[in-house]
C-alpha cells in the first residue's frame, strides 16, 4: 500500500540502555552518554564549548515533524562531574525536515544544515544568552544537487566545511566532498575529496582538524572496514586534495556501526556506535579519561584509484600504480592498469518495529510491486538485484497493522532498514496522501489513486471488524461553508469507492470538516496542499 502514513526510518533501537562495555581491541571502558541518548537515532555530536553538546535526533515523537521527522536539534550538557545532563530539544534550531549542526563558524555563530519545505541548505544563527537566533541563510554553491541526508562539519576556524552526501560525480554512495568560505555568506561549490578517501561504499560524517591535519570520518569499504568504522587519514600538503592511505582507528571500533565523533578536548571525545543498541546510534565516551591512541606514520597511498562504475557485482578500474626509483629521493613515476575488484553487495536488512510500543514485529510479509502487480518476498533480497528486474516498491504487512509501503530508492544498503508500522487502533489516524481529487470537485482522479483504495479495500476486508471513519478537509481559501460541502463529498466519494469494492456500509463513516482543521500554516502554497486531505481514523 503506497504510503498509508507510511513511515520509513533510517536506522533504530528497541531499548535504551545504560552500558558500559570494553572494546575487545583496547580493554579500555566504554560508555553511553546516560541522558543524552534515547530509543531512538541520536547522531552528529558537535560540540560548541561551555560544555555543550549538540546532536541529531531522529524519529522522537518531540521533533517538531513528530515520530516521521529525520532528525531535529537536541543539546545535554556535562557538569563537573563528568555526568551528562537529560537532552532538550532545540526547537529554535529545528524544522519539521531534516536538521543537523554543523558547528560554530565563530564564537557567536552557528551554522545549521536543514532539508524542509521552509529552509533547504545552510543556516547561520546567532547566539544571543542561551538561545540561538535565526540570522540568515549562507550560499553553498550546489549544495541543493547533493542527496541524501547530509552529515559534516565546520572545522576549527570557519573557514572549511567537510560535509558527506550524495552527488552525480560521487562513487555511488556518500562520499566526502570540501567547500571554502570565499564571502561573509558565500561557500565554494563542494568539491569531491577524491578516491584516496570515497570508495564504492559509505563515507560519511568527516570532522577535519586543522591543527592536526587529521581527518576523521566514517567508512564502511575502506580496509579492514567490519560494518562502518572510523578511519583517519592526513593531508599531505595545503590543498586539501592529497590525502595519506587512511587507517582504522582501532581504539574506538567494534563489531557494531561507528560514526560521527567531536572532539571535547585533546584527551576526550564522544562519537556514536550501533553496538549496543539493535540499529539505532548511540552516543558514546570513554568511562575514564584514556590517552587517546590515534595512529601515527601516516603514508602516501600505494595505488590511487581512477575512476569505478557503479558498485554491482564486481567492477573493473584503472589505479595508478607506483614505479619506485632506484634512489630514495624524489616521487615515484607510475603506470596505470587495469585490477578487478569484487565489491559484493549485502544482503538488505530489515526491523519491523511497532511504532508505539517500539517492540520489534518477528511475524510480519513482505511483498515488491513490479509493473502495478504485487507479489510475496521470502529470500534475501539484494538493492541492485531489485532494481534490476524492474521492483519499485516494497511493502511490510503484518497482522492488524496497517501495512506500510516504501520506495525501493528509499531502501539503504548495508545497514539496517527499520520499518515503523502502526497498529490499526481505535483513535490511529492515517493520511490518505495517495488520493486525488479533479479540481475543485470529489471526482477521484487518476490511477494511483484506484490503486492506492484499492490496497485500503483490500486490508479491510483482511480485518472485518474495523469501524472506520473518513473524513475530508480543506485549505481556508473560499467560501467556509463551500469547503465544508466539498470535503464531506469527498469523504463520501472514498466511501462509495470502497463500498463497490466490497466493504459493507455500516463500517464506514463519513465526516467533512472543512477548513477548520488545518496540520499546517495557511500562510505558504505547501502549508495549503498539506491541509487538503482525506484521513482515515479506526473509531472501533
């Protein structure tokens, strides 16, 4: 069923739990930041000083797009017993869209990325006490052609931002790209860091210190990587487009997904890890202050490669490959030739979970649409493999949950996917967003729809024992009592539909409420378009 409500989540946790654990490779104690995580997906620490974090947050029924919201703003503070106050939300930072800081440009200067129907690209905000105060947008050349959601950060200074995502000259998946400050508000166009650094896989989260000339970020394909693992390579020169062969940081890496740290000081960081937590990141430190043992002898890569296809089965490159003079001076000549390297791709993972209760769902179908033709899922399933013969869309059903359908372009990977379903319980509303009127009228129009009410026809056959009520709004434009008519022949109009399909009369109500119960401001086209629906609330 396309988009009955439908929600798709990233990645996510069952239960929050207070650890601590040893990494097998360090012994040394680890530990999960007590009130600054939660069930669900906190990522991106970035910390601002007075002893401040911020974090993303995604899917916490307190963002401001509610439990379907990507990620808002959150802040803990640590006192001075090292212990890490309950998160807040930072609704001043946040949209109902996708929001992750980015860090400080300056003292008094926050810059926010957001992906909403308001703002889209990079914010500066303006500290004024303890509250941030929206400034202005800056100019990112061409941020708006990077996909996905963006991860990075503003390195020391304010002058570079290192930010992760998917572009057209990317290998495939997130790589690393780099954009200067050229203006008080305008960037450089993000340029793509190279192969040294992006592989066929994930590379994301970079944080870039100057002082160092370190760069740390996140790979799931680079050597020796065993899911995601935090690697670090160094700039060889004052470009920023030569890196060294980046190595495993092996102090903070584990069997689970590591990501997205911030340095507190020289001796002390915090970055997030899947270990622990069935999916979802946590947000981790050590239990003690431990010497921080960051690899040393950072060296020129051996084989640069030159340019891949698409990851798929196995992919044939060209890589430079170094003819070392006899004499230890100077740099190596090279040759190129052609080496084939096996990328083979995992197998897609899932967790059903049950959106309120947050308890994982074992006994659940899966089934894919190919050509407007549905039919059942039982093997591993491979993204690439999907799309190859010609799958759309996937849907999750379980017994009285509505089911939820989900985009194949949406599915990741190599991680898992956490797919939120929602009991069909008295008082659980559903947008119907797959249904469309002609203009002005009740006529049902187009394909989709018909085949979205066909889905809804077909689940409440599949559970008799509903009682459901439709009701119909619109925007406050016009005549009140007008739109009041309309919505109400609207619902009437979902009802007949369904009713000819086979539901009985008796089970289904109809309600038209207008413009008196607006989701979203009336102020903006796309406020309006949101405010003109069809919902389906479970009365019994």
């Amino acid at each position: 069923m396309n988009k009955f409500k439908s929600f798709y989540v990233k990645a996510g946790s069952l239960v929050l739990l207070a650890f601590s654990f040893s990494s097998g490779l360090s012994a040394q104690a680890i530990r999960s930041l007590s009130g600054a995580n939660s069930p669900q997906d906190d990522q991106n620490p970035v910390w601002i000083g007075n002893n401040t974090l911020l974090f993303t947050r995604a899917f916490h029924p307190d963002n401001k797009g509610g439990i379907t919201d990507p990620g808002d703003i959150w802040m803990s503070k640590k006192d001075e017993n090292g212990e890490w106050s309950e998160a807040i939300h930072r609704p001043d930072l946040s949209t109902p869209g996708y929001d992750f800081p980015l860090g400080l440009e300056d003292l008094l200067t926050l810059l926010v990325y957001h992906r909403d129907t308001d703002r889209n690209g990079v914010y500066q905000y303006s500290k004024f006490g303890t509250d941030w105060n929206f400034l202005r947008k800056v100019n990112v050349e061409g941020i708006s052609e990077m996909e996905g959601n963006l991860t990075g950060r503003v390195s020391k200074g304010g002058t570079l931002i290192f930010i992760s995502g998917k572009r057209a000259d990317g290998r495939g998946n997130e790589d690393i790209y780099l954009t200067k400050k050229v203006g008080t508000i305008d960037w450089s166009k993000p340029v793509h860091l190279g192969n040294v650094i992006n592989t066929p896989g994930q590379e994301i989260s970079p944080f870039y210190n100057p002082d160092s000339k370190l760069l740390y970020f996140s790979s799931n394909m680079q050597e020796g990587a065993q899911g995601k693992d935090i690697f670090i390579a160094k700039s060889l020169d004052g470009t920023l487009s030569n890196w060294s062969q980046p190595k495993r940081w092996e102090q903070i890496s584990s069997p689970g997904s590591e990501a997205s740290i911030t340095f507190i000081s020289d001796e002390e960081i915090v970055w997030t890890s899947t270990q622990n937590s069935d999916g979802f990141a946590d947000l981790l430190t050590f239990q003690n202050p431990e010497k921080l043992i960051i690899p040393e002898n950072f060296e020129s890569p051996s084989a640069v490669l030159l340019n891949q296809k698409e990851a798929e089965e196995k992919v044939e490159i060209q890589e430079i490959v170094p003819i070392y003079p006899s004499s230890s001076v100077g740099f190596p000549e090279v040759k190129v030739q052609e080496k084939s390297v096996p990328v083979d791709e995992p197998n897609l993972s899932w967790l059903v979970i049950d959106e309120s209760s947050k308890s994982r769902i074992l006994d659940y179908s899966l089934f894919s649409k190919k050509a407007a033709e549905w039919g059942i899922e039982n093997g591993p399933l491979k993204l690439n493999e999907l799309k190859k013969s010609g799958v759309t869309e996937l849907r999750f059903q379980a017994a009285t949950y509505f089911p939820v359908v989900v985009p194949v372009d949406r599915i990741l990977s190599g991680e898992p996917n956490v797919i939120l379903l929602r009991k069909a319980a008295p008082g659980s509303t559903f947008t119907l967003e797959k249904v469309a009127f002609k203009r002005g009228t009740a006529e049902l129009e187009g394909v989709e729809t018909l085949e979205f009410l066909n889905e809804i026809a077909e689940f409440l056959i599949e559970n008799p024992d509903l009682t459901i009520r439709i009701s119909g709004h619109t925007d406050n434009a016009g005549d009140p009592g007008l739109n009041k008519a309309l919505s109400l022949e609207r619902a009437a109009a979902v009802r007949d539909y369904l009713v000819e399909k086979g539901i009985e009369f008796e089970k289904l109500r109809i309600a038209g409420w207008g413009g008196t119960r607006p989701v979203a401001s009336n102020a903006t086209e796309a406020g309006r378009a949101k405010n003109r629906r069809v919902e389906l609330t479970v009365e019994n």
